[in-house]
C-alpha cells in the first residue's frame, strides 16, 4: 500500500513537466514577429502552476503515550546514635531476701490483781454443838495471778466468808494457793482448769458470842471457769470449785472444858458435845467466784 502512494505522488510531480516541454516545441502563433539583433522581445515565460494534489495518507492512530515516572526514592537521613554511656559500679555482696518472720502471738500481761464476790457452802458440821454448823456463806475475795508462760499460771487468794444463825455465826477465812492452765492464751476467750490448796481458818460463835471455837481446817481444791478479756489489760472471769475440807477437832474433853468455862454448867448447853464425834472430820463442799482482773 506503501509502495503504490508512492507511485502515485512520483506521477503527479511528472505531468507538469510534460506540459511545459510541449509548450515549448510549438510554433509561435505571430509568425512575423522574428527575432533579430537589433529587436529583441522579450516574453514573459509562462509559469508552469503545478496542479495541487491532496493525496491522503493514512495514519494509524496511536495509542498515547504514558510515561510513568517512578516516585523518587525516600530520602533516609541517618544520624549516627550517640555515644554509649558506661557506668562502671562497684560490685556488691549479693543479698539474699529472707521471708518476713511471722509475727508473734500477742502475749498477755504476766502479772494482774483480781477483785471478786464468792459464795460456798459445805455439808455435815464442824463441832457437832449444832446443826446450823456448815451453813451457806458468801463473801468478797482478792487474789494474785500471775503468768509462768502462754498456759501455765498460778493464783494466790484470800477470801471473807460469812454467815449469821440463830444459833451458830460461822465466819471462814480460806487462804488458797492454785496452779492454773489456761486453753487459748491468744484469744479472747480462755477457758482455764486449776488445782490448789491451802487453809481455811474458821470461828464458830454459838449463843451470840457466849462461847467461840476457832479451828484451822486443810483445804483442797480442783475446779474450771473462763476468763474473757474485755480489753488489753482487763478481764471478767467465773468458775466453779469442788472442795474437801479436813479438820482436827482436838479432844472431846477439851471442848467440854472449854465450853464450861465459857458459858457455864447452868444451860446445858455443853452437854450436846457428848453427842460430838471426837475424830478428825472431813466435809465436801463447793465455792462460786465471779470477778474482774486487770493486768498490768
């Protein structure tokens, strides 16, 4: 296809060539003009105006052109890291941790003064002059307590016990020594045991004083109570004693004796001691305390 438009054109670029060339060779129409030296005449040479030819060319369309330019590369500014830092430390001994100890059970105070109401009572009689003897008596008390270690304790007490009769006025002094053993020595509450011993000092005074006989009694004791801490220092406690009292009467003639001397043979009244057992007797009996102690 090429090939033929370009024929085409080399055609078209000919024919006026052609033209002119043939122009030329005819004869001129005004034969008598003729040329000689002296008259020249000119003409004007006629121009050859060559024909316009639009010849189209085709042109395949293109698809456009898209160039893609790559983004610029980042520019990554790398600044050096600054200078390392050296700490030299002087090496330590190596610490070993320990657990924390666990702390200690809250210990109580080894030493307090107790305050205390008592009541007791004890069967059978002491002399025999009377069947009121051995009556049931109440009283106050105090007593010394103190703490071996946590469980361990002992108490040193003194009471006030009384009783008046129509026909015996008893009065008894116990003097008591007990070895105590409290359950929880950390808590609150403490329930305790005890043993003890120690003297009871009794008058009986029969006829409104008229005759008075004094005896010294040995006493034992065993019992349980609880003790409740109210606050560091103070306590409340009761407990429950079993008792056994043993007593040595002496003589029966020697309390007639000293009977008659002191009310005289006019009453009868020291004829009742011929019905008195003149052996050693022992009466059982129980005491109640309930009172308050404060530790120092």
């Amino acid at each position: 296809m090429k090939k033929a438009l370009l024929l085409s054109v080399a055609a078209a670029m000919l024919l006026p060539l052609g033209m002119t060339s043939s122009a030329i060779a005819r004869p001129s129409p005004h034969p008598h003009y003729r040329s000689g030296s002296r008259h020249r005449v000119y003409r004007r040479a006629r121009r050859a105006h060559r024909p316009y030819v639009r010849v189209p060319v085709y042109r395949p369309r293109r698809a456009p052109v898209v160039v893609v330019t790559p983004p610029p590369p980042p520019v990554v500014v790398v600044e050096p890291p600054p200078p390392r830092r050296v700490v030299v430390r002087r090496s330590e001994p190596a610490v070993v941790a320990r657990p924390a100890p666990a702390p200690e059970p809250e210990q109580r105070t080894l030493l307090g003064v107790n305050v205390r109401l008592s009541g007791a009572s004890l069967e059978g009689e002491k002399v025999g002059l009377s069947s009121a003897e051995n009556p049931t008596m109440g009283g106050a008390g105090v007593a010394l307590k103190a703490r071996f270690d946590e469980s361990f304790g002992f108490e040193l007490s003194v009471d006030g016990l009384g009783s008046d009769g129509e026909q015996v006025d008893q009065t008894t002094v116990p003097v008591m020594g007990s070895l105590t053993y409290h359950l929880f020595p950390n808590s609150r509450v403490q329930p305790y045991g005890l043993v003890g011993a120690g003297v009871h000092f009794t008058r009986l005074s029969y006829l409104d004083g008229r005759y008075n006989h004094d005896i010294t009694e040995f006493a034992g004791q065993i019992g349980a109570g609880v003790e409740v801490f109210l606050t560091e220092h103070l306590a409340i406690s009761a407990d429950l004693r079993a008792q056994t009292v043993f007593k040595d009467l002496d003589t029966q003639a020697k309390i007639r004796t000293d009977c008659l001397n002191q009310v005289g043979s006019m009453t009868g009244f020291c004829d009742n001691i011929h019905d008195a057992d003149p052996g050693d007797k022992v009466n059982l009996g129980v005491q109640f305390q309930a009172g308050a102690t404060w530790y120092f």
